[in-house]
C-alpha cells in the first residue's frame, strides 16, 4: 500500500476538471502519508489524454486501453479497476462525485469490498487512516468520517471544491497497464448522448439572474420574481424542482445537471443550496440570498442574506426600485 | 422472453424535513430528530411513481421496501405508497440501523430482495437526509445486476430496457440493457401522483412484511463492519468570511437592497 490512486473523468476527448482538482488533493494526501500519486486514464486510443495529465505533474499516470472501452459503462470501468486496485492496493482511490463517478464507484466498491465515503469536501490521513470529511442533510451540517481504510478505501470527491493543478515539471511518466474486459462483461451497452434541447433565452450570458426555488410556492407567484427581474434588467433562473415541475423551461435551471451560471448579480430567492445547485452558480459576482431558514446552506455563499419571507421583502423591493428609476 | 407478470421492487425511504429547526445532539454526532417531520425521499416518489406507470403499462406487481430505526415512520411511508400504488410491502425496523450508512444499507436491502427474484429493483438517485448517492449502485453489484443511475427516462420493450442518464449540464447518455436490472429515478423523470383520501383509508388495512434484523441474520456488528467508518463529530459550516445579514422591517430592508443593487445596475 504505497500510493494514491485518481480515476481521471474524461468525456469526447475532453478532460474534466474533477480531475484536476482531485490531483491537487491526491498530492496532499501522497505528501501526508510518504505515498505515490498515481492517475489512472481508462479509454480506447486515449494516450492523448494521458500525455496531458502528465503535464499537471503526478508521480505516474497509468494507461488502461482496451475497446471495450470506448465508451463508459460502469461495468468496463468496474472491471478495469478492479484489476488494478487489486493489484496495486491503494490507500485511497479518488473517483469525481460526478454522474459517472457516482454510477461506478459505489458498484466498485461493493464489489471490490471496500470502504466508500461519498461527496467529499475534504480528506486528510492522519497516521495512515482517512479522515473523510462530508456533509448531511443537504448541506446543513458537515460531519468528520474516520475510515477503516486498513485494506484500501474508495472516496468520491465533490467537484469544484478544491483548485485544480495547474502544469508542472517533473512531468510523469504514462505507463500501460493491461486492463482485460471481456464482452460478456459490458451488460449495459452505450446508444448515444443526447443534448438537451434549448430554444429561448441562454442564462448564461445574463448580466442579473433571479433565480427562484421551491419556496416560490406556486407557478402563479412567479411574477413576482419576474417584475424585480424586469427592473433589473435581468432574467428568470430557477433551481431543480421548479423546472421539474414545469413552472420554468429545463433551459433556466442553475446547477450541475442545468447550466453553469457567473452574472454580476445573482439574486436566490426561495432556493435552500444544495450543492448540485451551488456548483452552478458559487462564483457570481455579487449573491443575494432571501430565505425564511437562517441556517440554509445558500448563506454561506452569499454576500448579503435576508432572513425573510419573500413575499413580505420582494414586492416591496420591487416597488422601491421602480421608484428610484422614476 | 416475454415478461407477463413483471415484479417490480421499489426502495424507498423515510427522510426528516429540515428547514428551520437544525440542532445537533448532545454527542454532536448527528442532528436532534424527535420533533421533526418525517416523510417520502422525493428522489423515491418519482422511484414510487415510475414502477407504477410501468406496471400500469404491462401488469405485474409493485413492492415496496423499507428500513429504518423508527417503526412508527416506516409504517406511515409505506401506508402512503400503498395509496399511490404499491400492491406489497416489507419493512425492517430495527434501532440498530441508525448507525447504517451506505454500504450497510445496502447489504440489508439485498437480504431481502434477493428472495423476491425482481425484474426490475428502482430507487432513488439519493436520499435528501445522507445525500449518499450510492445505495442503487452498492444495491446492483450485490444482486448481480446491471444498473443505470440518475436516469430521466426509462422504456421498457420485452425484457430489453433503454434508459436515459442525466449527465452535467444538459447532457444524456442512452444506454441498453436488460432485465433483471437496477435503475437509480431522478427527479422529473414523471409526475408523482397524490394519493387520494379514500385510497389512503383503503391502506390502512393492508398487511405489512415486517423483519427485525435478528431475522435476517444480521448483527449490530455486522453493520458496523458493512459501514466506512465511524462519524468522530457533526459541525455547521461556516459561512462566507463576505456575508452580511440584511436585519431590519421589510420596509428597511427593501431599502438597503435598493441600495446595493442600484449602484450595481441602474
Ligand atoms: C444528480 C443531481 C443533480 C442535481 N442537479 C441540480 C441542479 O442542476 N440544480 C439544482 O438547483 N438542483 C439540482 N439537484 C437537486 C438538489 O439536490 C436540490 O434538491 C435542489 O437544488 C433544491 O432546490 P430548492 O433549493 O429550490 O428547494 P428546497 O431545498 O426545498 O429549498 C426551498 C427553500 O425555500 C425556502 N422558503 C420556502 N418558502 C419561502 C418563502 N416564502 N420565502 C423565503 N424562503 C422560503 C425554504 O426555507 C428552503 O430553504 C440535483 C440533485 C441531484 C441528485
Ligand atoms: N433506509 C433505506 N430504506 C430503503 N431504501 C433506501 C434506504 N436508504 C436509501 N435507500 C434507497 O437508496 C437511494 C439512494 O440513497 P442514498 O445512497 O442514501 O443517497 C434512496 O433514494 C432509496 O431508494
């Protein structure tokens, strides 16, 4: 048990930034326990991609190519790492808490026997065991996780949470690995990707967004988010459950599985923070947040909060606004 | 193979509603539970609603199943399923499963599916609670299945299954498969249904599997051996360093954002 193992996430020839992200905590981690930092890069004719990890600068980047997988599928990443963690016995293995990571790690785990801490925000090995840290209850609270990590331990990392590695030098060496999938092994096969079809506006470009959540309540009091919009001159977001219900277009949902989102003001009215949402829209400029619980987690991202009723706070903004513009 | 009576369990889970009321314990090892309100994960009422849609469309039977540390807010989820369509239900309640995470979870769930032989095994993406996101996945490897998570949708053909995955930022991947197999509901994927007055009074005399874990072979030990390792302490996290509170009437605070945003935007 001498290194750190990354599972680099990759898509159509491109790299995600989990993985940097995860090398610049998998170095912590190596340096705290006097371990390698190994990258592990799975795929079909993918040596392109392992030659560009190399650059950000592990201790060695391994190479796992085989047809089979060409595409993800959680059983070709299953069985490829199964064959190298057995193998080289990781400390800790680091996969993205991504939809990919979170459809192979859990199955890999069980399968391999393993401990599995789940959307990781931090990790530290104090005299070899793991201290994982998570959160709960959406984000309320965070929770310090020791783990038996005594035969090896698999950890999904929340993205965006650490900064990722930028190049440097030495960079390391890509060595193949065999990796064998046999065709039986593949029980889901990959059809095709699918884009989300878009036809209105792109809050991605929008200067102010007024993002409303569930406690909007209801399709009707949309409008009152619309008119403080309007003033603004900016445009309606929304978090999940108001695009899962069809009061806004899928196009408006700020967040992991909806767009990434950086306006100069970005207003959360109703929207408690879940990370998922949290991911799309931490870096805005400037965050305003008004929610009737003091203790949701959009406050600790925000720059100014209301603790209010919104009903009772955004006519009456509205209202001074109109003013003010005369 | 031409499936006729499709067996369909569905995981379910009872989670607290948080807003407002969050105080740790007095071990600060979890939050204080007594007076919270307890109900259906929403990530397993679109699980819920998806395997009754399915059975609608091809016949076969609906079985729910359930664990946890409180007898009494068990029962009352699977009475609400019960009255959106299950036709079955086992629960275990054991206190032992507070200390569960999701590895442990998972080994329970697959003692006692496994005998039910299901074609199809949903459940949610993640639990709104421990946000673990990994019981499906554990769930599938441990009954030998396939398994698609996060999907948007499914379309069942024979016993061929193709399933739609939510990737990030608008992006799906369609994948083919077959049945038995486990599939992890995202939200949005359908419409969960109310459950009307008269069909929740036709559950409350449905019968119930219920198992304590001594039944199933299962120790307080072993749950611990099943879990990653141990919570050493609970904290709230701490907010931006920038963030100021906005106090005062609403009339005041419209005010002072009138303020902060007409220097930034009128
Ligand atoms: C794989 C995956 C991907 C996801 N992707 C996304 C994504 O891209 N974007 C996204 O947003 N979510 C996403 N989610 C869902 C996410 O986990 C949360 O469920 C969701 O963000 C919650 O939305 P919300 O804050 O509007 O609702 P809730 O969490 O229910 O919060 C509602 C808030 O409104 C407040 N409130 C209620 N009434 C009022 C009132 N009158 N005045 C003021 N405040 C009030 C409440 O205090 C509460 O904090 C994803 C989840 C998963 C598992
Ligand atoms: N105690 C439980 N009883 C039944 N199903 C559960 C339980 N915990 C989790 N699940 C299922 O697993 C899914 C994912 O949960 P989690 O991995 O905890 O985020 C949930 O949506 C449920 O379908």
């Amino acid at each position: 048990m001498s290194e750190i193992l990354v599972v680099a996430e990759h898509r159509k020839g491109a790299i995600r930034d989990v993985t940097y992200e995860m090398i610049t905590k998998g170095r912590e981690l190596a340096e705290q326990g006097d371990l390698d930092l190994c990258v592990a890069v799975l795929g079909d004719e993918v040596g392109s991609v392992a030659d560009e990890i190399a650059k950000r600068a592990p201790d060695k980047v391994l190479l796992g190519e085989h047809e089979a997988l060409r595409e993800y599928t959680h059983d070709g990443y299953e069985t490829a790492l199964a064959s190298i963690i057995r193998e080289r016995t990781p400390v800790v293995t680091m996969v993205g808490h991504t939809a990919y990571g979170t459809d192979f790690a859990p199955s890999l785990a069980a399968g391999l026997g393993l401990p599995l801490v789940s959307d990781c925000i931090d990790l530290r090995l104090e005299d070899g065991v793991l201290v994982a840290t998570r959160q709960f209850y959406q984000g309320r609270v965070n929770a310090e996780i020791e783990v038996d990590n005594s035969r090896g331990s698999i950890v999904t990392v929340r993205p965006t949470e650490f900064p990722p590695a930028s190049p440097a030098e030495p960079k390391a060496k890509v060595e193949s690995v065999e990796v064998s999938v046999g065709p039986e092994a593949v029980r889901t096969e990959f059809l095709e990707f699918r884009e989300l079809e878009t036809a209105g506006v792109d809050i991605s470009q929008a200067a102010v967004l007024v993002a409303v959540g569930r406690g909007i309540g209801e399709e009707e009091n949309l409008s009152v988010a619309q008119a403080l919009a309007d003033l603004l001159g900016g445009v309606l977001g929304a978090s999940r459950p108001v695009t899962d219900q069809g009061w806004l277009p899928k196009e408006r949902q700020v967040g992991q599985t909806g767009k990434t989102v950086k306006p100069k003001l970005y207003i959360a009215l109703g929207i408690s923070g879940a990370m998922q949402h949290i991911m799309g829209m931490k870096s805005s400029d400037l965050i305003i947040a008004i929610n009737k619980d003091p203790k949701a987690p959009i406050f600790n991202y925000a720059h100014y909060g209301v603790v209010a009723d919104l009903f009772d706070v955004v006519p009456l903004w509205t209202e001074k606004l109109r003013e003010k513009k005369g | 193979m031409v499936v006729s009576t499709l067996k369909i369990v569905v995981c379910v889970k009872t989670v607290p509603s948080i807003e407002e009321k969050v105080e740790l314990n007095t071990e600060e090892t979890d939050i204080r539970k007594e007076n919270l309100v307890f109900g259906i994960n929403e990530w397993d009422s679109y699980a819920l609603e998806e395997a009754v849609l399915i059975k609608e469309r091809t016949g076969g039977t609906v079985t729910v199943v359930t664990l946890g540390p409180d007898e009494t807010h068990l029962e009352r989820l699977v009475r609400e399923c019960f009255a959106r369509g299950a036709d079955e239900a086992t629960m275990v309640a054991d206190p032992a499963l507070r200390s569960a995470d999701g590895m442990a979870t998972a080994k329970i769930l697959q003692r006692v599916i496994e005998d039910m032989s299901p074609d199809l095994v949903l459940t949610g993406v993640q639990s709104s609670d421990d946000g673990y996101g990994q019981v499906g996945g554990a769930l599938a490897h441990m009954l030998g299945m396939p398994h698609v998570s996060a999907v948007t949708r499914l379309d069942l053909k024979d016993d061929a299954v193709l399933a739609e995955q939510e990737l990030e930022g608008g992006l799906y991947r369609v994948a083919r498969t077959k049945i038995p197999s486990l599939f992890a509901i995202q939200t949005g994927i359908n419409t969960p249904r109310y459950p009307s007055l008269l069909k929740i009074r036709a559950a409350m005399r449905r019968e119930i599997k219920k198992f304590e874990l001594a039944e199933l072979g299962i120790s307080e030990a072993d749950i611990r051996g099943w879990s990653a390792g141990r919570i050493r302490k609970i904290f709230f996290p701490k907010a931006s360093t920038e963030l100021e509170f906005i106090k005062g009437t609403p009339d005041e605070v419209a005010t002072r954002l009138s303020e902060i945003v007409a220097r930034m935007v009128l």
